[in-house]
C-alpha cells in the first residue's frame, strides 16, 4: 500500500478496501478493475459514466476500445517519425521539467499506456511514489498489465476524470499530464484539481496540441490542422488558478504542441497595495482603487489640484485631509479613522480651495 491514500472524487472522504474495490460510509463503491495478475496491484474505477460529458465520450469512443492500444501506438511512432525525435530522450526531457527528487510522490494524469511513467519512476527511485490515472480502462489495463509483468517497484493505476481527482489536497509533489486536454468538459477545471492535489512549491507540466501564434495563417498552419483539427486549439493560458506561481508556456514537436508549466502556490500573488505613489496624484494602489468618490466638475478638479500644490501635498492626501474634517464637521464619529495604511505624508490642517 502506498503511502498517498485514495478519496471519494465527489465528496473527498476517506474510503475504506474491501474485497470488490473502496467503498465509501454510506455504502457506495468504486470497484476494482480485472487484474492483470493475481498478485497485481488493485485498480480502481471513479469514472461515472453517468456523467460523462461530451469530451469525456468522444475520448472514450476513441481510446477505451478493443483496438485503442494498438492504434495509439500507431499513432506515437507516426508523431515521432514526423518531427524527427527520438521518443524516449522526448519523455526523458518533459519528465525533466517536474525538477523530481529521489523519494517524491508524482500524479500523471491521462497517462494512456504509461510510456511517461519510466523516467519518472528511475527520477523518484525506490523511495518514491507514482500514481497514474486515464479515463480509459482499455489503456489503463494494457499499462498496469504492462508493469504488472515487469516486476519490482509498482505504480498505482486508477480510472477516472481528470477534473474530479481521488487525492486530498497537496497530497503529491508534482503533477504531469500530456496530451488529451483538448477533450476535456472542462479544462480550467482539470488544471485546477492538478494544481490542488500538489503541495505549495509542487511543479505541474501539461501539454497538448496547438499550433503556435505565430505560425497562424502560413501553409504549414493549414497543412497541419486539416491532418487533425485538434491541433488547431490554442494554448489555455488563460484558464491556469490564480495559485499558479514561475509559469512558462513553450511549443514543442514543430511548434504544434503546447507545453505550461507552473509552481504550485497559495492563494493571489504577495503583494502590498499600501505603498504609496510619490507625485501629484498621491495615494496608494489600495486608495485608487478602492477610494474612488464620484465625479466632480473639470474645475473643482482643477481647484482640488491647485490646492493640493499650494499646500505641498499629493491630491490623495489634500482630500484626505479635507474630506474628514468636513465630516467631523458634519458630527461623523469614524472620520478620524484613515481606513488605509498610514500615508508616508502626514496629513496637516485642512486647507480650503
């Protein structure tokens, strides 16, 4: 058994092994696949076909068929052939990107027939952990058959959706997924679960097709996107969590394949709107952006201004000035309270324009 558990993909409780797959308290039960040996590590089934969008069953209808594996090799060696690269220095080199260390747990998701799996297992070595997962029980038999019949250090294989992971949070080091995002129900949604289930300072790679900008319009565009429209898609930059911290966004294979890579973080980036800006307008980001009053006529701009200039301070801290003493004028009890960081400039006598 491997130190990163399982957990319900709808619910993230814990969930308990019995003889037919993990079950859940209220009876509920992700059964096992067929083993490939009598001794083979157990696979679970999460996916709910039930629930399967259309991504989801266009996947399916492609790669979970008797003849699936065969052509999805076909299909490897023609890719492979067509941009002059040798399939395993590829691998090696996109398993690179994860920055791996000896012992570390690594999620693959859409892991197809496993061919990533070996550099990321001889990159963790004995002491790590390596979980791979595909929405297709045909490619994940072949590939937990395939290691099944290697020997020595298992991978844990699961079915299920890539949007809707079995893992708690920060439960992995890294993350890694090529290929097959196109398809996705939900793509924004399938990079955020990778990014949760990998620790703060964990690395995600993914990548698919999608020919690059720059190449949009020329022949070779054309030419490549009528073989497989797929590769007409463009990159999902836009659709990483605000969590994502060092992203990088390269083409690869003829630039028609994307690949983003990305730290896991926390939260919005560290920042503090309370500096203030030196110059005229004064304030801070906080203030500009939180503080902004109604508008006011052309010249009692120009008269705040002016005043502003004759008295030496920034426009923001003249209307900070001369706002509260009117409203403590006014008998207002919370016009002494700033509701900002402290300025910089501190705030004299009102002056009136």
């Amino acid at each position: 058994m491997g130190r990163i558990a399982y957990r319900c993909p709808a619910t993230r409780e814990a969930l308990a092994t019995g003889p037919d797959g993990l079950f859940r308290r209220d009876g509920a039960l992700y059964r096992f696949l067929p083993r490939a040996q009598a001794d083979s590590v157990p696979v679970p089934n999460f996916l709910d076909l039930a629930a399967a969008g259309d991504g989801q069953r266009a996947s399916l209808s492609m790669y979970d068929t008797a003849t699936a594996t065969a052509v999805y090799r076909n299909f490897l060696d023609w890719l492979f052939a067509t941009f002059g690269e040798d399939e395993a220095a590829w691998r090696r080199a996109m398993v690179a990107r994860l920055a791996l260390r000896a012992g570390d747990a690594v999620l693959v998701t859409g892991c197809g027939l496993g061919d990533d799996i070996p550099p990321i297992m001889d990159a963790v070595g004995a002491g790590g952990e390596v979980h791979a997962q595909d929405l297709s029980p045909a490619m994940v038999q072949a590939a937990a058959g395939q290691w099944a019949r290697a020997g020595g250090m298992q991978p844990r294989f699961s079915v299920g959706d890539a949007a809707r992971l079995p893992f708690a949070d920060g439960a992995f080091d890294a993350a890694f997924h090529f290929g097959g995002i196109n398809l996705f129900d939900d793509i924004a949604g399938g990079i955020a679960e990778m990014a949760r289930v990998v620790r703060p300072g964990g690395r995600v790679v993914l990548g698919d097709e999608g020919v690059a900008p720059w190449l949009r319009g020329t022949d070779y565009a054309r030419m490549v996107i009528a073989n497989i429209p797929l590769w007409g898609r463009e990159a999902p930059i836009a659709l990483l969590p605000p969590t994502a911290r060092q992203v990088r966004l390269d083409w690869i294979l003829g630039n028609c394949f994307w690949v983003i890579s990305f730290t896991a973080g926390e939260g919005l980036p560290p920042i503090n709107p309370h500096v203030p800006h030196k110059g005229r307008r004064g304030g801070t980001m906080w203030t500009r952006h939180h503080g902004v009053l109604e508008g006011v006529t052309p010249e009692t701009r120009q008269r705040v201004e002016s005043a502003a200039g004759a008295a030496g301070l920034s426009v923001h801290d003249w209307l900070e000035a001369n706002l509260r003493a009117r409203l403590a004028e006014a008998g207002d009890v919370q016009a002494g309270s700033a509701g900002d960081q402290p300025s910089s400039t501190a705030i004299p006598k009102p002056v009136r324009p």
